[in-house]
C-alpha cells in the first residue's frame, strides 16, 4: 500500500514506530518528510506535532501503532484534520 520511493509521514514513536523509522531509513523504501506523535514534547526534536502534517507535502501516512483501538482513534483524527482516507495506511496493512 506503500509504494517504493513515496513521500510518508510516520504516526508514531513508541517502539513500532521506531522500528519502522529504523527499517525504512535502513532499507531507504520509501522518504520519511515527518514523524509525528501526540507525545512530541516527550520525545525530542525529531518527533513533532500532528499541527505540522498540513505543512508537509506527502503521499501517505503510516500509522505505526500495535493497538487496533488506537490506531483507529489515530485514523479518525487524521480524516478529521482534512488527511485523505487513501493516504492512511495502518502498519500492518502494510
């Protein structure tokens, strides 16, 4: 659902999200332009808010989260900052 060489916003930074970020960088799939997580301030400068996504040109986000629950909670505030439902992507659809 992620093509080769795509432009991502990378939805998390807890241990997922790290490990997508490590795969991603390591295998250079694909070009991570943000990575955004709720807890930004918590996690340092590389992190930033779900404020920047509108700033960013992008083909997808990829929600790297475990829980259903909360990737779900994720996808529905995306689609109500304006995010296209195409350009969501859930890590394990992936």
């Amino acid at each position: 659902k992620i093509e080769r060489g795509s432009k991502v916003i990378l939805y998390g930074a807890g241990h997922i999200g790290k490990c997508m970020k490590t795969q991603i960088c390591t295998y250079n799939y694909c070009e991570i332009c943000l990575w955004v997580d709720k807890r930004y301030k918590e996690l340092g400068e590389e992190v930033h808010s779900t404020d920047e996504i509108q700033y960013v040109d992008y083909d997808k986000v990829l929600i790297a989260v475990e829980n259903r629950g909360i990737a779900f909670e994720i996808y529905t505030d995306l689609l109500l900052m304006g995010v296209k439902r195409d350009c969501l992507v859930w890590y394990k659809e992936w």
